[in-house]
C-alpha cells in the first residue's frame, strides 16, 4: 500500500487529475468516510432511498478486526500515509460536508 500511495502519478491524483477545474461546490453530498456508516444514511436521506449493505472487511481471521482498526487509526503505516497523501487529504477535508 506505501509502495503504490508513494508511485508520482498517485501524488495529487484526485485533486489534479478527477477532480481539476471541478467546482466541489456543485455536488450535493460529499461524505466522511471515515463515519460510512452514518454517512451512508445522510445519502439515502438526501436521495430518499435505502440501498443494500455491502459486507465490507470480511476475513476468516480471528484478530482481523482489531488488526483492521489498529491500522487504519494509529502506527507507522497510518502515519507514513497521512505524510505521503497530505495534500490529498486537506483537498478531501476542504470539500468534506461537515455538518
């Protein structure tokens, strides 16, 4: 995952390339990820539909779960991420619908 988020072409790709000359203030919902959940919910609201739920991390391993987490909040990898993609970052920040 370093090794790809650290490749020239991934640096800006959603600020520079998807997203160049778009004006973000024209989508009506731009969600946090980070609560997909609730925000899945403010999307069904907005559209006034409920989808189906997509099983999202399923892996026979014990631990998995706590392994999952750990990863995606703290430690090296996290962090190193956080410092490759730090421009990506304040763009998605920037546009987030923060309530």
């Amino acid at each position: 995952m370093l090794d790809f988020a650290r490749l020239p072409q991934m640096r800006g790709c959603y600020r520079d390339y998807f997203f160049r000359d778009v004006n973000m203030a024209g989508f009506d919902f731009i969600g946090d990820m980070s609560f997909f959940d609730e925000e899945l919910g403010r999307l069904e609201a907005l559209l006034g539909v409920r989808g189906a739920r997509a099983t999202v991390g399923q892996n026979p391993a014990a631990d998995y779960s706590s392994m999952r987490e750990v990863a995606l909040t703290t430690g090296p990898v996290r962090d190193e991420l956080a410092e490759i993609l730090t421009d990506e970052v304040a763009f998605y920040r920037q546009h987030l619908g923060r309530r």
